[in-house]
C-alpha cells in the first residue's frame, strides 16, 4: 500500500490523502480542518489529494478505507490513518508525528 | 431440489400476500432443515465461536451460489486475506481464482490494524458502505458475505458509532436486495461478542464445535428464522475433502413404503431358514455374535451375493481396513476385489473414535447419498461407544435413512460374552426387521458356531438352533443334533451320532439273538419231543415183548398141563 512511486518527493515531504464522502457537511468540515493545519504546520512540504469515494470507489480498496472521512499519511512512513472529521486537532498532528505549534512536546 | 423449494414458494405466493422467498445455500442438508434456504435479501447472523467453519461455510454459500445458482456474490473479509482465503477453500476442492477471474466473486480483504489508526472526530463508516457497493454492483452480486463484521471493534473505539453504523448497514444491504451471510465469534452469554445479533435478527445460525469423550463434533442449530418453520433441533455437519456437509435427523416419519421383494442372504442354507428365502429388500438385518462367530463373513456373503447380482454395495468399515477384509474373505472364497474393481462394491474405513457419533452418521449420510447404494454393511455397530440413547439415536437415524431409500441395510454387532446384550444390541434391536444370532457352543473342549433366527418380521422363519461352518467355499450348515441334553456340535454331534449307529447296531444284534435263542429253543423242544416219543416207544416195545413172553408162558404152561394129565393117566 506504501509502495508508490513517490521518489520524486524530497526529504520531509507529506504526501496526504484525504478520503471523504460527496459534499456532506462531515466531509467539508474535513477538508477545511485538514487546510488549516497543512498551512500552518506544513507550510511548503506537504502534499494533499482530496478523494471523493462517491468518484473513486476503488480508491477505497487501495488504501483500505473503510471509515470516512480519513486522512492517510502515506509518507513519510510510517502509515497512518486519522479518521473523523479531524476537529481534534491535537490528535491529528499526532497521527502525522508532527509536534504541535505552542507546545514543546510530542502529545 | 433447491428448484422444487422455489416451485412451490411461488405458487405459495401466489395464494398468499407474500411468502418469504429463499437462496439455496447448496449445502446438502441445510437447506432441507431451512425448508429452502436462507430468507432472501435478508441478512443472515452466522456464528460460533472460533474454528467452527463459518468462514467455509460463508465461503461455500458464495461458491456454490456463483457455480450452481448463478448467484455472483462478495466476500469482504475482515480477517483473512484473498489469497488465504483461497488456499483454505482449495483443499474443499474449490477454484477461487477461476471465479474471480470470471467475475463471479468478488474477495475483498478489509486490512484493520489499530496501531495505525488515529481518531479525530466525528466518522462514519461511508467508507465501507461505498466499499461494499462498489464491490456489488461490479459483478451484480446477489449474495453477500461479511466475515468477520465484528472486527470493526477491534479497530475502531467509538463503538457508539459502530452500532448506529452496523445497525445502517444490515438495513442498507436489505435495500440493496442481497442476501447476506454475517458472521460472528460467540461471546460470552450472547450469540455474538458484541452482541450484533441484535441488528441481524431475521435469521440466526449457530455453529458448535463440541469435544465430548476426546471426540469433536460439529454441530449447528437455527436459532432463529423470522418468518418461516424450521428444525429446531441441533444438527451435526461435517467439513471434509467434499465440502460441507450437514444432516437432517428430521426423517423420522416411518411413511415409507415396504418392499415384498426377497434379497438373497448369499448362504443358501440361511435362505432355507427364512420364510421367504432372504430378507426383505429394504429391512434391517442384525447379525450379532462374539468375536470369531463369522459376523463379518456373513455380512460379506450378502455383500458378495448382491455385487454379484450387479448391486451396489456400500461396506462401512470400522474395525477393519478394506484390504483385510478382501484379503481375510478369500480364505472363505469370497473375491471382493473383483466387485471393488467393477465399482459395484465400496469400502468406508475409519476408526470409530475418529468421529462423534453424529459425525459418522453425517458421514455415512453423505457416502450413501454419493453413492447410491442397495445394500449397505455397518460392520460392527458395537465399535460405537458412548451414551446408549446416543447410539439409539443415530442407528435409528440410519436405519431410518436406508428404509426411506429402500436401501437393506446389514449391521453386525460383537456380543459380550454370555447372555447379556451389548448396549449397541440393546438399542437397535427393536430397529431390526432380522436378527441373526450367532453363537459359540463350548464344550468337550472345542468351540463350535451355532446359528438361529431371533426374529424375522413379516415371514415365518426356522426356529431352529443351526450349526454352520466356514468352508473355504463359503458358510455351509450342519444339522445340530439335537437330543435330550440339548444341541450338540462338532464333535459331540459327531460322537452322539456314532453312538447312535452303536445302539442301532446293538439292537439289531439283540433282537438277532433273541431270534436265535428261540430257535434253539425249538430244537430243544423238539428234540425233548422226539426223546419222550422215543421212550414212550422203547416203552410200548417192552409192553409188548413183556405180553409176548406172557401169552408164550401161557401157551407153555396149558401144553405142559395137558402132557402132565396125559403122563398121569388122566387122558382117557
């Protein structure tokens, strides 16, 4: 599931993927949460494809998707899923191993 | 069979407002106790706990869906992953990857590790539903499998959500009009571990794997099914290299119909003793005796007699192994090997402890159904060991399947010594239609083998104790002596009728003695006659001679008077 071809991202890259359902209201409330924290965490190194399962079914499959929405970490490796609609901003620089702004620790 | 269920489902529809309409899950047996098969675009709970065979059994709905009912169907599978999953079923003797690559199944691994999953919000599981969908609609699946649904839990923590999902789920499926298979572990105190029995509620089977005495069974129940009859009781299936197998003891009616034809014993001599000279085709015959009696040449004389007919034998080995058996026949000129080879004759070998009693009644349901046998041999009946109403119920079960297909069914049974009967005897015996007892006489220090005819319904019969022999042409008869102290065999019957032709022989000289003594006694007699006469003669010659010299002396003494009265002078 890992193995794409992503040589081509430099070192400390985020390469994301976002799996939501249509336009619910869920889904938006995603994506926006997802925004914030990409351009204030990883500003320049990061790179999110948002994927409509309604579009793409298979893409579920792929990435085993069975909750949405979920962000999947792809890389760097480990990886990850953060599932909901990532409101808990704690959690998901978390997930992504990414300490959060304002405080010195990890957690 | 399955085509006959939705015949009639569909005049009875027609009748009715709607009846519920059933899949045939193509398992021999379940879809008998299910009347049909599992409710139709409904949702079905299948559980157990863990190495019951749900997966199998799930995977075998979807096979035999997708091969024999043109049903396409989806396994997503929680737990296994496709290619184990294939490897699993190949050993059933499935090709997986030949219908997926027809486009008849779909497999689709749900890969849930928890150590990867962080959660953040508010989710639901759209993800899964797009999933499953997907999956459906790519090869029009009528038949849906989710094993193990339940895994979800383990994945994911908010289970407040899992159950709103689950319970959207299980209704969305019955608006997609699939019928599903949803498996679950059995928990403690609840069919499922948690307890989604309660969203799956139309129809609920439960698989059991039960170890009892070291013998394992597999059993399965329907706990439930909305909206239709079903047997209520536990039923016993197997797994082996044919698939899945499960047995309907539900054929208990005694409505079957009885032949009048006679079936040959394959011992003439036992023939003669039968009133209709064999037994009744379709009859249960039990023929019990102690170790080395013959019970095994017998039921191989019947076998061998029918094979030669051109019939179909069914051999149910439990203390042999087939190649003794052809080998150890021979010795009594049977060739058995001759009918195997035909495909007349089948061996079933297998250690009675290998199964519960259940399972070797399944297995034996399924080798008869395969085979289509006429006569069938059980040999022995006693190597079963358990509970007696255990035994009870299984033979009578047997017993019950062979009569239903007219099939003449032979048991053998090894008597403990003495009287007593075994509790194998004791259970079946009033099952039987014939029984043979075989027995042992022991006496002047040999054994010999004696035969009767405990009973025989429905044809007068010899009540007579026989005595036979295994020849190396096969069983022969003997008249049993049989004399004021009771039966005699062997030698003792030898040495009585030796005995017999002495006395015979004693009084024929005894009467010729008599004759002679009699005829002496004439001579005698005779003789005493002609002596008396004799002196009765002699007698009468003195008698006469005596008056002869009277009458002389007479005649000389008148002379010499008258020459002395002339001397004298007197004469003048």
């Amino acid at each position: 599931m890992t193995d794409h071809n992503d040589s081509d991202l430099p070192e400390g890259q985020y390469k994301l993927r976002l799996f939501i359902t249509g336009s619910t209201p869920r889904s938006t409330r995603a994506i926006e949460n997802m925004r914030r924290i990409c351009a204030e965490n990883l500003e320049g190194r990061y790179d999110l494809e948002v994927v409509d399962v309604y579009q793409d079914p298979e893409a579920t499959k792929d990435l085993q998707i069975i909750a949405t929405p979920t962000l999947v970490k792809i890389l760097p490796e480990p990886l990850r899923r953060i599932i909901g609609d990532l409101s808990d901003r704690e959690r998901v620089l978390a997930g992504l191993d990414i300490a959060p702004l304002g405080k010195g620790d990890h957690e | 069979m399955a085509a006959k269920r939705k015949n009639t489902d569909a005049t009875a529809s027609a009748t009715r407002l709607e009846a519920l309409r059933k899949t045939p899950t193509g398992i021999k047996g379940l879809d008998a106790l299910t009347l049909g098969g599992l409710p139709t675009g409904r949702p079905t709970l299948l559980c157990g706990a863990a190495g019951c065979g749900k997966t199998l059994f799930a995977m075998t709905f979807l096979i035999n869906g997708s091969t024999e009912f043109g049903e396409p169907g989806v396994l997503m599978s929680f737990e296994e992953r496709a290619r184990d999953l294939e490897t699993n079923v190949a050993s059933l003797g499935y090709d997986v990857a030949d219908l997926v690559q027809r486009k008849q199944l779909v497999i689709d691994h749900v890969y849930i590790e928890r150590a990867e999953i962080e959660e953040s919000g508010e989710y639901d599981l759209e993800g899964l539903f797009v999933r499953l969908g997907h999956a459906i609609d790519s090869i029009g699946a009528k038949r849906v499998v989710l094993d193990t649904i339940e895994a979800l839990f383990s994945g994911l923590d908010d289970s407040a959500i899992l159950r709103a999902e689950l319970r959207r789920l299980f209704a969305w499926l019955k608006d997609k009009g699939v019928t599903a298979i949803i498996t679950g572990e059995r928990g403690d105190g609840q069919l499922t571990r948690y307890g989604i029995e309660e969203y799956v509620s139309d129809c609920v089977i439960l698989l059991d794997n039960r170890v009892e005495e070291q013998v394992t069974t597999r059993r399965l129940r329907v706990v439930k099914y909305r909206g239709s009859s079903h047997g209520t009781n536990e039923y016993p299936f197997l797994i082996d290299e044919h698939g899945i197998s499960v047995l309907p003891i539900t054929s208990a009616e005694l409505g079957h119909s009885v032949s009048q034809e006679a079936v040959p014993t394959g011992v003439s001599d036992l023939d003669d003793m039968l009133g209709i000279h064999g037994f009744f085709r379709g009859s249960s015959i039990l023929v019990s005796g102690l170790a080395g009696t013959g019970k095994s040449t017998f039921a191989s004389s019947f076998v061998n007699a029918a094979c030669g007919r051109g019939e179909r034998c069914l051999y149910f080995a439990f203390e042999e192994s087939p190649d003794q058996i052809v080998r150890n026949m021979t010795s009594v000129g049977m060739n058995l090997s001759q009918h195997v080879e035909r495909g007349l004759l089948e061996f079933q070998a297998a250690r009675p402890s290998l199964y519960g009693f259940e399972m070797h009644l399944a297995r034996m349901n399924r080798d008869i159904e395969e085979f289509a046998p006429q006569v069938i041999v059980v040999d022995p009946i006693s190597a079963f060991r358990g509970p007696s109403f255990e035994i009870h119920s299984t033979l009578v079960r047997l017993a019950d399947i062979c009569k239903s297909k007219g099939i003449t069914a032979l048991f053998t049974s090894l008597s403990t010594s003495g009287e007593q009967m075994t509790e194998s005897e004791r259970s079946v015996s009033s099952l039987m239609d014939t029984w043979i007892s075989l027995k042992d006489m022991e006496a002047n220090g040999e054994r010999n083998r004696v035969l009767y005819l405990l009973k025989s319904r429905g044809m007068n019969h010899s009540k007579q104790l026989r005595e036979y022999q295994l020849t190396n042409h096969g069983i022969h008869m003997v008249d049993a002596y049989v004399g004021p102290d009771g039966v005699l065999t062997g030698t003792a019957r030898i040495a009585q009728e030796a005995r017999e032709r002495e006395a015979s022989l004693s009084r024929k000289q005894a009467t010729e003695r008599r004759r002679r003594e009699v005829a002496r006694k004439r001579t005698a007699v005779e003789r005493q006659i002609a002596e008396l006469r004799a002196s009765l003669e002699t007698e009468e010659t003195e008698v006469e001679t005596l008056i002869e010299q009277e009458e002389t002396r007479e005649l000389s003494i008148g002379s010499e008077r008258s020459e002395m009265a002339s001397i004298r002078g007197l004469r003048s």
